[in-house]
C-alpha cells in the first residue's frame, strides 16, 4: 500500500514535525504546502518530504482549493494507491496498521452529502465571494472593503444557473484513491466552468471534490471521512484534549452529521500539544 499525504500548513511546524515523524514509512510520501504568507519550516528533515510551490492562502478563499489541487498534481507523480489529505493541526489517534487495513479494503474515504443544509447553505455558491482578504480579520482596512462589496454584490448578482447536476457539500479533508484522484483533475481540466464558477464560492473546498464525485459513479464507492473534528465549541473546532483521548480508547466508532465513521486521525493539535501526543502515542497507538 502506497500512500501520499497531501499537507495543507501555515504554522505549528513543531507539531507538523512530530505528524510526519509518525506517519513515516517506507512506502509513503509527503506533500506539504506552507502558506506564502508564513515562514517556511526548517526541521523536518526527511527525505519523503517533498515541498511544493507556495501560495497564499486564505481561509474560505479558492485560495485553499487551489493549493489542495496542487498537491494533488504533485501526488499523483509518485503513483500512489491512496492520496490522504491533512492539515498541519492533525495527528493520528490508532496504530499505522489501522489505517493500512482501512485502505486495503477499497472505497473512497469522504464525507458526501447532496443538496443545501443550515450548515452548508446555498448562499455559499450563489453569491460572489472575494479571495484574497483575511476574513478572520474583520476589522482591518482590506476586509471592510472587500466585505462591503460583497454586500453590495449579493444586492445585485447571483449565479443563476449551476454547471453541474447535483450540488454536494462534504468536509475538507479525505482520503482518495488514484483513480478518485485523476477522475477529478480530468473533470476539471475538461470542465473549465467548474472552476470558473467555484473560485467565487464560499469555502470551495467543502463543495468542489463533493459535487464532481457525486455526480458520478465513484459516489457508489463512498464511506464517510477517518479524520475526527469536534464542532461543539466556540470559536470551532477545539483543541483535541485528554478527554478527547479517554473517548478515543472507548470507541472507535462516532457519530456526525454525514453518518457513522472510524477516524484514523484527530484534530485539531499545535506545538504546545507535546505531552497529550504522548499519552496518544501510549494509550492509543500501541
């Protein structure tokens, strides 16, 4: 079994370090992209690690989309069975061995979902949404403006007419075999108007890989995601804790809005999170 792991990161470069160190393995690769706007790390020191071509990136941007279709372009040179995306704030919460028996069984690991729900409303694509901007920082000069003409365009614009069948919203975060893989580059590359339409979508990550795997036959093949998120606090998601860890050595099974799933990886983590990756690596991967 040949895996890639694409990496999206920006910081946290302690943490992403111990990531790789505990996915490494003979027979995989990493791709990472670092944010143009952040440094570049310089402790991770492997020679399966393979950096790519930088952009900046902003949250709920196509910004984030394009970097994640680069890595996949940069993957599929590698010729892997499986391409598994990640964040730099992720961790794996089972042995190795979970995740190989996981993959060896087939299927495409994504959370799927058809149509407009409160969580993933129709706003998201029907609007222009600006790239570009920090949206996480609502009060700086760049956002107010770039927020103000959103607003005025919402008043005026609205896509009218989709091109696609059926709309799909899914999480960020997968993992995809080859054939998944090249299906949705080839679909792209010979349906410009996906990508015209998606680059002025909200978070079109969570909409893009969905809506050309479910309008096609590999939506047969679909299981939900392996990565565990937890969006019950405020600001979401949280820190994985020591609570989380006791939840995980319970069960290997939960529950989210896609259905039920077995996640193979947590987030979210950062450098400061040394001493839980150890009673992880103690009582949750051995």
């Amino acid at each position: 079994m040949k895996i890639a792991f694409l990496i999206t990161a920006f910081s946290n470069y302690d943490h992403l370090r111990r990531l790789v160190m505990a996915l490494d393995d003979d027979q995989v690769q990493f791709y990472i992209h670092i944010d143009k706007k952040s440094e570049m790390p310089d402790n991770l020191g492997n020679p399966n690690v393979n950096f790519i071509k930088r952009r900046k990136v902003w949250w709920g941007g196509w910004s984030h989309t394009a970097a994640i279709l680069d890595l996949m372009k940069e993957s599929q040179k590698c010729k892997p069975d499986y391409h598994v995306l990640l964040s730099g704030a992720d961790y794996p919460i089972r042995p190795n061995a979970f995740l190989y028996k996981m993959l060896e069984s087939g299927g495409e690991y994504i959370n799927i979902i058809k149509g407009f729900h409160h969580h993933k409303p129709e706003s998201r694509i029907k609007y222009y949404h600006f790239d570009n901007f920090d949206r996480r920082d609502p009060g700086s000069r760049k956002s107010i403006i770039f927020k103000k003409l959103e607003e005025i365009l919402r008043k005026v614009y609205k896509k009218k007419s989709y091109p696609f069948k059926h709309i799909y919203h899914g999480s960020t975060w997968w993992a995809l075999s080859s054939d998944a893989v090249n299906y949705i580059l080839a679909e792209l590359k010979t349906k410009p108007e996906l990508k015209r339409f998606f680059k002025s979508s909200w978070c079109p990550e969570e909409s893009l890989i969905p809506t050309i795997i479910g309008n096609s036959n590999i939506r047969n093949q679909c299981r939900n995601n392996i990565t565990f998120t937890d969006w019950s606090t405020n600001p979401a998601p949280a820190r994985i804790t020591r609570e989380h860890v006791e939840m995980f050595r319970q069960g290997n099974e939960f529950e989210n809005v896609y259905g039920t799933y077995r996640p193979f990886f947590a987030r979210k983590f950062d450098d400061d999170s040394k001493d839980l990756i150890d009673v992880i690596e103690e009582k949750l991967r051995t």
